[in-house]
C-alpha cells in the first residue's frame, strides 16, 4: 500500500500545510511506510497527478490535504480507478466533511491516518460530478460565490468569510422561483431562499444544513426553505448553523426536509450551484444518491457519525 498525500497550498490561507508536511515526514520518514508527498500547483493540477498515478495499477491511498474543495477534487480524480482509496487531512477554510465522523481530531494524525481502513461512503452525482458533502442553491450558494471577496482579509476564518458574504448578500435581491422534483413523485413549486440537497450534514463552515443526514445510508437529505423576510433570515440563521431548525417551532412553517434518492431542480434563469463548495451555473440540474462508491480510508479511532445520534445530541444542547 502507497500513501500518497496531496497538499494544496492555498487552501485555508495556507496556515496548517507546511505543519502537515513535517509531521508527514517525521512521522514516516523512518518506518516501512511506502509515501510519498505532492504539492499542487494549480486547479486542475490535483486531477492530472492522480490520472498519472492510477495508472501505474499501484493499490494507494490519496489523501487530499487541504479543504472540502480540495477533497472534491481528490474524488472526482479517483472515481472509476481499482486500487484507489482516498483519505483527507482537513486544512481548509470550512472542513465540514469530518465533521460526519466522531473523534474527528484524529485525521490530523499522521499515525492513525496510515493505520487507518476502508469503508464504503454514498456520493451525490450531479451532472458529471460526484459531492461528498453538499450541493446547495439559493441565499447560501449567493454567499458562497461571493466568499472570495473577503477570503484575503488577514485573520478572517472560514466561518469569518461565510459571516460577511452572508450579510453582503443580504443587500441583493432575495428568492429564487424553482420547481423541485422528489423522486419523480412529489413536485415542490415556489420562491426559496436558499435549498440543499445533502449526503453530509454541514457545509459553510459549520453550518449544520441537513442534522439528519448520515454519509452511507444511501439516502439524500433535502432542505429547502421559503422565502422570507430579511429581517426573519437572521433568526433563521442562528437555528440553521445549530443545526436546530428542524426543531424550531417558529421556523415550521418555511422549512421543507426530505429524505431522497433522486432530485431535480429546474429554474427559468441560469442561477448559481455550490457542489462541495466548488461554483457552477445551471438553470437545471439532476442530484442522485450513488450508494457505496467512495471508498473512504477512514483513521483509526475515527468512526462515522449517525445523523440521528447528531441530531439527539444538538437537542441536548438546547
């Protein structure tokens, strides 16, 4: 087995990579570890070097060391490749992936990551992508594409970035008219806010969309929420990074949660698509679950979170 880790240099502001870099060594530089380390130098670099890799048929691991975006990449490089697993190191600004698993500390560890195992993961196709985590639409797709704006402030977090281009784009016009199609059954018409349709719970930073999901049940979570006034977004705000909304008796009325496996969003204008963070521009796209396909090199002492259990214990906690 070949541990290959894939730094992305940019991503997080470059804070945590060359930490990672010396521990990767120090920590394997004297064992019989077969590794090697490889920074990326530009978008598209990531797909090109694992192209290269899977090629020499040599079974590997590809840990994408950087944040969701970087991890999408990863994914959407190994898919369709025998003997390929990938892993992540999260060095992102949101790195809200690990976030489905319990004792997520440990994927900072060098030694639990190479002593890790397989599992078998779900996948969101859309188009000719696969998301690990979230394709959102709407108010938060908005605030997602305008995140670059703030990213080069000194200081500010992802979370920080997410904040501001929230509030920037509450000054723009709301709503989006869509026909949302569940399953090729139940058709949702309206004007929404914002819309997710989620293999993982969070996304944004922490921004706890979809508290019910679970990442390898073979089922897709949807979230859509009504338009609404400016001045209710921001209570919505508070109970949707918590991950309390579905709970939230003044929110009952706007919210739409769904279990799924198929999901058709149609829009009369182009309008702006977040998969996995990444930006695209559709006015129609199809969202299917893809049970199974992402065979994930999951650390040891790390397990997967159930959304159940997650949901139970955010209810604890208020």
């Amino acid at each position: 087995m070949k541990h290959i880790f894939i730094i992305n240099p940019a991503a997080g502001k470059g804070k945590l990579q060359e930490n990672i870099e010396k521990s990767i060594h120090h920590e394997l530089k004297t064992k019989k570890i077969d590794y090697e380390v490889y920074i990326s130098k530009s978008k598209g670099d990531i797909k090109n070097f694992i192209t290269n890799k899977c090629e020499d048929n040599v079974q590997s691991v590809f840990y994408g060391c950087g944040g969701d975006g970087t991890l999408h990449e990863v994914v959407n490089a190994c898919i369709g490749f025998e003997n390929t697993y990938i892993g992540v190191i999260p060095c992102g600004s949101g790195n809200d992936f690990v976030k489905n698993f319990d004792n997520h500390d440990y994927f900072y560890n060098i030694d639990s990551q190479v002593n890790g195992e397989v599992i078998n993961l779900d996948l969101i196709r859309a188009k000719d992508k696969y998301a690990v985590s979230v394709c959102n639409i709407g108010f938060d797709a908005d605030a997602a594409f305008s995140m670059h704006k703030f990213k080069k402030i000194p200081f500010i977090t992802g979370s920080g970035c997410y904040i501001m281009s929230v509030i920037y784009n509450l000054s723009k016009k709301l709503g989006k008219k869509l026909d949302v199609i569940i399953d090729n059954n139940e058709v949702l018409k309206g004007s929404f806010l914002l819309g997710v349709v989620a293999n993982g719970h969070s996304y944004g930073g922490g921004y706890k969309c979809a508290p019910l999901a679970e990442i390898n049940d073979g089922i897709m979570d949807l979230c859509f929420v009504s338009n609404i006034s400016r001045f209710k977004i921001l209570s919505l705000l508070s109970s949707y990074k918590e991950g309390t909304h579905l709970t939230n008796e003044k929110l009952k009325d706007i919210i739409i949660y769904k279990k799924c496996k198929h999901v058709k969003i149609k829009s009369k204008e182009p309008i702006n698509i977040c998969i996995d963070g990444e930006n695209f521009i559709h006015d129609e796209v199809e969202l299917e679950v893809v049970k199974n396909i992402l065979k994930f090199w999951i650390p040891k002492g790390v397990r997967v979170q159930t959304g159940q259990s997650f949901a139970t214990a955010q209810d604890e906690n208020n």
